[in-house]
C-alpha cells in the first residue's frame, strides 16, 4: 500500500511510457533541502515512430524534462515550488559544462513541465502563462511562460479529446480520465502500452482500496475510478483465458497428431484439441490467479499458494466472478483471510453444490489443517467422496 497512490501511479505510468526514449529517474532529490522531482527525464535515443505514438506526451520530451503531474489544480506555491526545482537542476547544467570547459546551449537546458487538471485564468494570468501561437502545434489547454524560463503548464481537462491527448488525459480526474481510460481499452490487443498501462492502472486500483479501507472519509473520484477499472480487470482475465485457450488448441493439435498415428489421426486430434484446451485453460487461469493475488497480497504463503492449481479448474465464469470478488477486499489481514475463504469456497463448490447449511463449517475445518494435509487433501480431492472428505475434516477438528 502507499500513501499517495496517484503519485506512484503517474511515476510508473512515465517510467513505463518514456523509458524507451531514454533515462526516466522519479523521485531524484535536488540541492540540500532534498527536494524531489517527480519525473526526470534525459532522452538517449531518437524514435520518431515511437514518439509519435506518445501524441502530445512525445512532443514534450525533445529534451532534458522535469514533469511535475497534480492530482489535484496546481496552486501558486506549487508552481514556485516545481520552478525552484527547475532553476536547480539548470545550475547543475551549468556547473557540470563548466568544469568540462563547454557551452551548453540555451535548447539544451532542462524544462519543466506541469501538469494539472485544471488552472484558472487568474492563476494563468498571475504568472503570464500565454497561449502559444496557434503555427507551434501545441493545441488548446497548452500554456508558456516566457521563452527563456524554459515552462510549461497543461491544464489536463483543456485538453482537445484526441487520439494524440489521450496519454495526458489519463492523468485527469473523474469523467476526464475515464474517457481517456475508456480509450485506451479500444487500443488493438496486442499493443504493448495499452497492456502496460492497464497493468498500472490495476496497481492502481489496488492501492486506492487499500488507502479507502483505511480511510474514514469517503473519496468519491477515486470510488468511481475503482468502478471504472473492474471492468477492464474483468477483460483483462477473459482476453488472458481466450490466450489459454488457443495454446491449449495448438499443443492440442501437436498431441492429437502424435496420438493419431496409433489411434487414427483424426480421433486422436480430436481428442488433442480437447485436452489442450482444457490443460491450456487451466495453466492460464493458474498464472492470472498467482499474479492477481501476489499483487494485492504479496508473497504467497504456503496455505494460499495450495489453492492455486485446484482454483484454476473453475469454468471460465465462476473463476472471473471469484477473481472480482476478491478485488473488492481490503489488502490488509482481513481481506487475505476473506480471500482464502472464497478459494476454499469456490474449489468446495466444484466438488459439489449440495453443501447447503454446512459450508462455512466445512471451510473453516479444511483451513484449520496444517499446510501440508491441506495440500495432500486438495490434491486427493477429486477422488473423495463427500463423506471421505467429511470424514477426514472432522477427524482433524475433533484431534
């Protein structure tokens, strides 16, 4: 968990999106008073295809930048603040080409970027923020101080709603960032950023619940981002089984025609495809599950990880439902005992439906047993029948 989640989240979220264009440092500490720069970025390599995929993000980082994003609109200390730190890192600059007998060129110096969901035309005014000219290419919500400070200011919710803006709106808020969201789930599948992003944006939500749970005073922008995000958690998880799906076809075929030279090639591909689809099914789900829970859990114990293979026989349905079920739980102890409780639940629910009234006893006795007869019984559990399995519980809570 951390305290200020949004700030995690937009250092991740520039670490990922810059990194192929150069070095990406967060949280670099400047002079002795130790204050930190959100997001450093020095570019070492030139990628034209690549910056143009960043839209307006790519159009900001030609040189040394220094991005300072705000959760919330940017008030005047602030913006000395983040200009402070610019003037900082300049007199580094300038000192370090010094002692190497060099000029640096004015181009050359760092510039800061501040990003913020909204700024207010007295604000703007306050500072001489101007509109560049409309032949420099920034579009609407983009503002300048005078050419030799060397900042800019984006007002995020200024923003035109164009493919090109996209990377900067998700930094909004409320409706702002959930259509940029929105948009980034129509990226194709296959594209690595839209991947990465809705990774974080997971972390994300994580840790929002976290924050909440502990936090008496309800945020409703980030309870509304949470409701935005659990559907994309759920695509994500059909679009990762769908991937099962199609490697378990694939080994599927390879099986079935090995086994078809002894059993008749198309019985046996028949019978390939069927069993790869269900083995590619199940290793996948296995996969999402131990990466879902080690997110919001951390490092598995060895009673949690003993559900992992038997959770991943569940039918696509009931192990997405299972999945958001655990992701609205607290990450603190009591949400990770909640959450063995609803493995425990739904590995009993595959075994049988006729539990009724019994069911949380059942639980509860099977989580009593040490980890390794927990271990042995969900391997066996297949092969028990109900009163086996009965039996077995009620021999450990009556020892």
């Amino acid at each position: 968990m951390t305290k200020f989640p949004h700030d995690q989240f937009a250092k991740e979220y520039f670490q990922e999106l810059l990194s192929p264009l150069g070095k990406v440092d967060t949280g670099q500490n400047v002079n002795a008073e130790v204050r930190e720069i959100d997001v450093l970025f020095q570019p070492t390599s030139a990628n034209p295809e690549y910056v143009q995929t960043l839209g307006l993000l790519g159009q900001m980082v030609g040189t040394v930048t220094l991005i300072e994003p705000f959760r919330n609109a940017v008030n005047p200390e602030e913006i000395f603040s983040c200009v402070s730190k610019l003037l900082d890192k300049r007199a580094q600059f300038l000192r370090k080409a010094n002692r190497e007998d060099r000029r640096l060129e004015s181009d050359k110096l760092p510039f800061l970027w501040i990003l913020t969901p909204t700024a207010s035309e007295s604000l703007l005014n306050s500072f001489g923020f101007r509109i560049p000219a409309e032949s420099e290419n920034w579009g609407r919500g983009v503002y300048f101080l005078s050419e030799v400070w060397r900042v800019g200011l984006i007002a995020i919710h200024q923003l035109p709603k164009i493919p090109e803006t996209m990377w900067l709106r998700m930094l909004g808020k409320g409706r702002v960032q959930q259509e940029a969201i929105a948009e980034l789930t129509r990226l194709p599948a296959g594209n690595p950023l839209r991947a990465n992003a809705l990774e974080l944006l997971y972390h994300l939500q994580t840790n929002l619940q976290a924050n909440l749970a502990n936090n008496t005073e309800s945020d409703r922008d980030d309870r509304e981002l949470i409701m935005a995000i659990t559907p994309l958690f759920q695509e994500q998880l059909q679009a990762a089984q769908q991937q099962g799906i199609q490697q378990g076809i694939q080994q599927g075929r390879e099986e079935g025609i090995q086994q078809g030279r002894e059993e008749g090639i198309q019985q046996g591909i028949e019978q390939g495809i069927e069993q790869g689809i269900e083995r590619g099914r199940q290793e996948q789900q296995r996969l999402i599950l131990e990466n879902f829970l080690q997110v919001r859990f951390g490092q598995l114990d060895p009673k949690m990880a003993a559900f992992l293979a038997p959770a991943s026989t569940l039918p696509a349905a009931e192990f997405t439902m299972m999945l958001l079920s655990i992701s609205m739980l607290s990450v603190d102890e009591t949400g990770h005992q909640q959450a063995l409780r609803l493995l425990a639940e739904n590995v009993l629910k595959v075994r049988s439906n006729e539990w009724g009234d019994i069911l949380p006893t059942v639980i509860t006795n099977l989580l009593e047993l040490p980890e390794e007869e927990l271990r042995v019984l969900l391997s066996q559990l297949p092969q028990l029948s109900i009163d086996e399995l009965m039996a077995l519980l009620g021999q450990n809570s009556a020892g």
